[in-house]
C-alpha cells in the first residue's frame, strides 16, 4: 500500500484503498472466468451446452481468428494492470461528487445492499442497450464499435476487445446507476464483480441451463449475444432481453429461432 500510496500522493487512503480494490475485483471476475471457459474449450467439459460453430469465419482454429485471439489476450493483460486502474483513479472525482461512502465507513443493510444491485443490474441493462444501439449507427459503428465485432462468434477473449472510446462506453453504463443510487462503494464493488462474470459469460459461447444469469430474467443471454455477433443486428441487451422486446430490435433474432428449430446452426 506504501508503492500506492506515494503513487497516487493526491488522493486520501480510503480513495486508494478504493483503487486497489476496483483494479481487483475486475482483474478476478474477468480473469478467472476467462480460465474457466478456456478450460471448458480446451478439455469439452461441457461441449454439450456449446453454441454452434459451422461457419467458417467462426471457426476458433481458423488462423486469423487464432491471432485475434492472441492480440485480445495481450490487449487484456494491458486493460487490467493498466487502462481500468487509470480508469479507477479518475473515477474517484466522480465517487467525490455522488457522495459515496468507501470502505472506511460500515456497509448499508442487507436489504439495501439487494436493492441498490438490483437497481444498478436494471440501470446498466437500459443505459447499455441505448448506448450499444447507438453504437452501430453508421456515423459511430465504423469508428468505435467495428473492433469488437471483427469477432464472428463470441469467445471470453472478445470480451473485453475494443477500443479506448468503446471500452467507456461499455463501463459507464455500470457507473452511472452507483454514482445517481449514491450507493456505498462495497454495494458498487458488488455489482461489478457480477457484471465482470456475466460480461465474460455473454462471450464464452456457451449456453449454460445452470447459470442464473442465462435464466430467468437473464434468460438466453449468451445465446442472444452469440446472435448479435455473428450476424452484426439486433439482439443490443446486456443483462435481459426486455428492451430489444420492447423495442422490437429482437425480431431477427426470434426469426432465425423460429426457423431453425430448438437445434441452431449459425
């Protein structure tokens, strides 16, 4: 904590403290999923529920997709012992600003603590499928958005494989909601260590009957992400698929089910 502390001399201990555990809370729930799911690839432990691989350019053995791969690992290992601590040091003006309370202060009750994640899951999923959406509008795709989808199939090194500009616009939309809540910085480490899984979950390509969040509320989450990747429309959520229901950016996505049956093949 010394190293920090003299690092980041401007800031107080508790904000410090609040950086150290930002940095670690994303580094393990991005990190240890991603071995998960490659472990999952590499050894067929649950190659039954693994979503369907036919076309060529989603092939994982196809070379160019094997270098992106490579690239997206090394662009990982730089987001996570570089680009998210710089992003948790300038954040903590805007934790200043919200008022909210770090770890040097008691946590809320419990009921507040599920409230405020609830919010916060409810929160991100609108704010992330208008900003998504607004992300491959042609003025902003080709700029911004156009990284990510040089993946055609989802896979845990795509999912955290974009740009500066899109990497901000993925997490905002997780920051918002805590900074309007005012919600206590545990109540926020919370939330993100959910959405780190769920982020990497979204892109491993499988699609678990055992996993809460691809069920229930959250129900065909990797499936739908699976969609959006390969065939680049619709399907804009991130945690539910209420709002491309609501707002009919879905109807690709239920044509193609409808049309292929409870057996895919993309």
């Amino acid at each position: 904590m010394a190293l920090f502390r003299s690092a980041l001399w401007w800031l107080s201990e508790p904000e410090i403290e609040a950086v150290v555990w930002l940095a670690l809370v994303h580094a393990a729930t991005l990190w240890l999923p991603c071995a998960l799911f490659a472990a999952a690839d590499r050894w067929g432990f649950w190659s039954q529920y693994r979503l369907p691989r036919s076309r060529p350019d989603m092939a994982p053995t196809m070379p160019a997709n094997m270098k992106r791969d490579a690239d997206a690992i090394v662009e990982q290992i730089v987001g996570t012992f570089v680009v998210v601590p710089i992003i948790a040091v300038a954040a903590i003006p805007m934790l200043r600003a919200a008022g909210i309370p770090l770890l040097d202060t008691p946590g809320p009750p419990t009921g507040t603590w599920v409230r405020d994640v609830a919010l916060m899951v409810l929160g991100c999923d609108t704010l992330f499928y208008f900003t998504h959406r607004a992300l491959h509008h042609p003025w902003l795709y080709a700029a911004i958005h156009k990284k990510h989808h040089e993946y055609k199939a989802t896979n845990v090194w795509a999912s955290e494989y974009f740009g500066v500009i899109d990497l901000l616009c993925n997490v905002m939309p997780g920051v918002v909601p805590a900074l309007l809540l005012g919600s206590h910085f545990a109540v926020f480490l919370t939330f993100t260590a959910l959405r780190g899984y769920q982020t990497v979950q979204s892109h491993a390509g499988y699609d678990l009957p055992f996993d809460p969040l691809n069920r229930g509320p959250f129900h065909g989450g990797a499936r739908r992400h699976d969609f959006h990747h390969s065939h680049n429309v619709g399907c804009y959520g991130d945690w539910t698929p209420f709002w491309d229901w609501m707002l009919g950016t879905d109807v690709h996505y239920t044509a193609y089910c409808q049309k292929r049956g409870p057996t895919l093949t993309y």
